[in-house]
C-alpha cells in the first residue's frame, strides 16, 4: 500500500490527496510498461500521461511510450505495437470503441491491461474521476447561477462518441429536470476537438446573432472546458457577459479565466490528470504485488464554483497563486 500526503486550500475546505512510495514494498524493477495515450495536445491527455510514465519509472520500470496524436485509430493500432514490444503491461489513457479489440488481443497474449478514463470488460482497472459526480455538481451550479430558470446551450459533440461524456452530460440533463423553467435550446451544438477554442467562438458568435440580448441565459460545455475559452471570448467580443458559462475538467488555463473578475465564466469541475495517471501506474505496480484491484479506481475532483474557488483550486492542485 501507499501513504498519502494531503494539500489544503482553506478557502474551499479541499483535500488533495497524492500517492506516495512511502514503504517500499510496491516496485515496478525489471517490468516493462507500455504506455499509450490518444493524444498529448490537450493538457489534460498530457498531464495523465505524465504522471503514469514518471510513476513507472519511479517504481523502477522501463516505459514504451506511444502516442495517437488525437487520432483515435492510430490511437487503438499502438496497441498491437505494444503487442509486439514485450511488454509486461499496458496502461491505456482514453480512446474510443476502436481499442476494444486490442485490448482482448493484450488480454489474450497475457499482457494485462490498465486504463484510463476507458472502462473496459479487458481491462484489470480502469482509474478514472467520478463522472457522476461531475456532471450532477455543474448541473446544480448551473441552475443556481441562472436561479433556476432561463433558456441555456449546450456544446455536447462527444456525448454519444465517449462513454465519459455520456454519463458527465446525461447526468447535467437529468439534473435539470428538477428545474422545469430551464430549457435547453436546440439544436445542441457541437464543437470540433482540433482547434476547440476558436471553433466555439465561432459557433457561439452565431448563436448570440440567433438569440438577441435577454433571451439566452447560460451557454454549456457538456465533456470537457477547452471550449469554454472560445466561449467566454465570443461573449466578451459581442458584450454578452450577462451569460453565464459552465464546463468541466478545471484545467489551470479555464480556471484563470474564471479568476478574472467580472467573468462569465462561474462554474467547473477541476480533475486531477496527473494523479489519475500516476494512481493507474501504481496499481499496475499493485497488481504485480498480488494485490487485488476493484475494476474501479476513482480519484478526487474538486469542485469550483465562483472566482474565489478558483483562485483557491489553481493554487492547491499545483498550477500557481493567481493574487
């Protein structure tokens, strides 16, 4: 097992746990692990990428790593380079259904298989963040920001592509059956993942043109909050700043936007990627120690509600003070 270290931000009451090779009984020495991650573009891929590849190494393994380059099916094929490497184990961070059957071949050539954000029936473990959770919490900050009533958009492009912001957006939609004087517009909007920021500028400039002054009150970003930059900018270029904005992952790009004072941007759910990338690669180690693994492995989110949340939130997960 693991010790663990706890961070606090006080203004928020947040604990932040973080594994610690404390007593030297859990080690990586002489396995290989491939490591393969749909993508390092985005910080969030990057950091739990990071923190799975630094964590192997730290527990005395050697990483094969590979990268998709955000394309989904490059993504599944490094598999069958990881296949063909040796390798004692995979941690797989994110990818679509195309991985599915290069997990059973893994499987079956007796190379267990870890994943990130991607449960899986071949999977030994997936360590993710609780998507439940997240999108029930920005559906009630949500509907408290606009109190409760008010039309609202939504970007939700990966709702039926990604099982994570499956259950992120059906969980913000369920929420907001309590609120029966909120209504979501359609069509729902759907953002591209290259280049996010400024397609949802765009997208959202076009939507203001649609929705004139007083008729639109919260625009949503149902998966992730890359997005949400391009939103708060069309909204401040067009003095639309009385919408309010939500999304989620919490990145320390989004949450410095949400210290500014004045932002539209009110709501997030921060995720810990390094930690579930780090926390994925020490149950491999885990398993190698004969230890049981529930499929499951769920790391904190922080939850940021306001300017002074994320001020609190961008310091205790390691991003830096912003006073």
């Amino acid at each position: 097992m693991w010790n663990y270290i706890s961070a606090f931000a006080v203004v928020i009451g947040l604990t932040v746990t973080v594994p610690v090779f404390a007593d030297g009984h859990l080690s990586l020495e002489g396995k290989t692990i491939g490591v393969a991650v749909v993508g390092t573009q985005h910080f969030w891929d990057r950091e739990a990428f990071n923190g799975a590849t630094s964590t192997v190494e730290n527990l005395g393994g050697t990483v094969v790593p590979v990268d998709g380059g955000r394309d989904n099916q490059v993504h599944a094929d490094n598999h069958d380079i990881l296949l063909n490497s040796e390798v004692d184990a995979v941690i797989s961070i994110l990818g679509d259904g195309a991985v599915e059957p290069k997990f059973e071949a893994l499987k079956n050539a007796g190379i267990p298989v870890f994943t990130v954000d991607h449960p899986s029936p071949h999977a030994v473990n997936n360590t993710t963040s609780d998507n439940y959770y997240m999108g029930t919490t920005i559906g009630r900050y949500m509907a408290d920001a606009i109190g409760g009533q008010g039309k609202v958009a939504v970007f939700n492009a990966f709702e039926n592509a990604l099982r994570i912001c499956g259950i992120r957006a059906g969980l913000w939609k369920y929420v907001l059956q309590d609120y029966p004087g909120i209504e979501i517009v359609q069509p729902e909007l759907a953002e591209e993942f290259a280049n996010a920021p400024e397609d949802a500028r765009k997208k959202t400039l076009d939507l203001l043109s649609q929705y004139p002054e007083g008729t639109l009150d919260a625009i949503h970003v149902g998966c992730w909050d890359q997005p949400a930059i391009g939103v708060v900018q069309a909204l401040e270029e067009a003095g639309r700043t009385d919408i309010v904005v939500t999304a989620l992952d919490g990145g320390p790009d989004t949450l410095e936007i949400m210290a500014e004072d004045g932002t539209p941007f009110v709501a997030n759910v921060a995720q810990q990627p390094n930690l579930i990338g780090s926390t994925s690669a020490m149950n491999v180690a885990r398993h190698f120690a004969g230890e049981s693994l529930l499929p499951q492995t769920y790391v904190d989110v922080v939850p940021v509600n306001g300017q002074a949340e994320a001020k609190a939130t961008h310091e205790a997960l390691g991003y830096g003070s912003l006073d």
